[in-house]
C-alpha cells in the first residue's frame, strides 16, 4: 500500500513540475516583432490580429491588397502589412530586406510560417505534375525561403521560429501534393530544431487537424475535383465509374462531420505558447480529431491505417 502511495506521489510532483515549467512566461515581450506569413484568410489572420492585440509589433504578410487592406482596418496603427507571394523568390528577397531595415538592431523574435494551400485532393492516377507543385511550392518550398531569408534576424534576437505543418505530415490521408508538401515541412522542422539549439532559436511544428477554414472547405474541394473528373480520358474515367464522385464525396461527408474543428483559436493559443513560453514545445497536436483519432492512427500498422482510411472512400467501378 505504501509503495502505490508513494508511487502516486512521485506521479503528482512529476505532473506539477511540468505544469509549473509550461507556464513560465518570457518576460519583456511587448514591443517586440513578429512575422506572419498568409494573414488574408484562417489562423494567420487571426493569429495577426491576436497578437496585435496582445502588444506585439506584428508584420503580416498578404497574398492579396483586399486581404491587408481588411486586416490593417480592424487592428492598431502599430500592425504592419506587406503584399507577398511566398513562391517569389525575389519577393521574399524585397520583404527580407524590409524588415530588416525595419527591425534592426533588435532583430526578429518571431517567425510564424503560416501560409499555405490545399491543392486539389483527387486519386493520383487522375492528377499531372503541375497538381502536386502549387502546394510543395507553397507550403515546402516557399516556407524554407523565407525561414532562410529571416534566419539571421531570428538569430540576432536569439528568437522564435513557428511552422505550421498538418496531421497531413504525420499521416496521407488525402493524396494530392497537400500531404506531401507537409511531410518535408515536418523534416525541415526537425533538422531545423537541431541546426539552431547553439544559437538560443527556438523551433515549433504546430500539427493541426481538420478546421474549417477557407483552406479546408469541402464544396470547394468536391469543385476542384469535378473539373479534374471532367478532363480525364474516358479509359479512367470507366475505371471509377460515372457515381464514383458522389459516392466519395458521401464518405467524406460523413468523415468531416466527425472530424471537423470549428474554433481556430486553438491554433493560435499554441502559436502563441511556442512565441512566449520559456519552454515551447517542439510540436503542437490541435483538435481533438487530431489527438484521438489521427496521430494515434499514424502510430499504427500500415494495415490497420489502410483499412480504416479505405473505409472512407469510394472503391472504383473496376477494384478488386
């Protein structure tokens, strides 16, 4: 009896140690700057806004002037916004430039890679090479050129770093360049971590699940996929059969209703726990989706994912 007293003891110390450690704050964070990649729309515009509020010098990118011109309006004069296209290499350059004339000699505190884009969610056998490049563009590529372009920034105020990658980089439950692209920012984040440890950076992968935001809308995903289903060869197109797309988008019906997080404040508590906690975290699960169901399923046997992530599509007209 004794030793499970003292066994649940040890337990509760160990759980209120860690408690007392996660809240420890970075003090004298007012004032300081922050960069949000993708604030037109979802967790950057909201996170761009939260932070404003919060007192921090906000610089939010755009990809759109309607999207900084409504941001700039419902928030302080302090925020800052910039128009920018991550794909562009040499407007990543121009923006980097910028902010540094801008922020100098303090130096960056924070980075929070945000932008990205779905990309059309279709069978491979349907898709050509230019439906994978727009996400590995945007979400991979374009995520390393600004964190590379901002780095020495970050390091001069020994600052945050903030990617924000998908359960999509644990597990493909879509095919598309979509998962794809966060897989590589789930290895760019690691070795990224490691890389900037002597130099005081710290590095966050925040993994959310499915949210509504206009990225992951289902309307515009079942669109995306009609116009493909309509360019297809006819050869493919008996493969799958005529009522293969009704019959899928049923089953992604059902899965996003048990799937689907409505409040995307929940991404940006986690963004700003890794931008203000003396011990961020290295990775972020948001949504319940995302904590019970996915991570665990990308834990799992190959068969027992296949199984449960076949379940929740269509079989074409010609399987087996």
């Amino acid at each position: 009896m004794f030793f499970y007293m003292l066994l649940f003891l040890s337990i509760s110390c160990l759980w209120w140690q860690w408690r007392a450690r996660d809240q420890r704050k970075v003090r004298n964070l007012t004032g300081k700057y922050i960069f949000i990649t993708g604030c037109d729309t979802g967790f950057g515009n909201m996170a761009a806004k939260t932070f404003d509020k919060k007192g921090f010098r906000v610089i939010a990118s755009c990809l759109t002037e309607t999207g900084a011109k409504e941001l700039k309006a419902v928030t302080s004069d302090q925020l800052q916004t910039v128009l920018l296209d991550v794909r562009d290499s040499d407007s990543v350059k121009k923006v980097a430039a910028w902010i540094k004339a801008e922020v100098q000699p303090e130096g960056l505190w924070g980075l929070i890679n945000n932008a990205g884009v779905g990309g059309p969610s279709a069978p491979t056998d349907w898709l050509d090479i230019e439906h994978f490049r727009d996400p590995i563009e945007v979400n991979l590529i374009g995520l390393i050129n600004v964190t590379i372009n901002m780095l020495p920034l970050i390091k001069q105020a020994k600052g945050r770093i903030v990617n924000i990658s998908s359960v999509g980089g644990r597990i493909a439950f879509t095919s598309g360049g979509y998962c794809l692209s966060k897989f590589g920012v789930e290895g760019f984040n690691d070795s990224l971590r490691r890389d900037m440890k002597a130099f005081g950076v710290k590095v966050s992968c925040i993994e959310p699940g499915l949210f509504k935001t206009p990225l992951f809308n289902p309307a515009k995903i079942l669109k995306e996929k009609e116009v493909i289903w309509n360019q297809l060869p006819l050869d493919i197109k008996k493969q799958y059969g005529e009522e293969y797309l009704q019959k899928d988008a049923a089953k992604k019906e059902k899965l996003t209703k048990m799937c689907l997080n409505t409040d995307i404040s929940l991404t940006v508590e986690c963004m700003e726990h890794a931008l203000t906690s003396l011990h961020p975290c290295a990775r972020y699960i948001v949504g319940q989706d995302a904590k019970w169901f996915w991570t665990p399923l990308s834990r799992m046997p190959a068969a027992v994912q296949d199984f449960l992530l076949l379940r929740n599509r269509a079989k074409p007209a010609a399987s087996h």
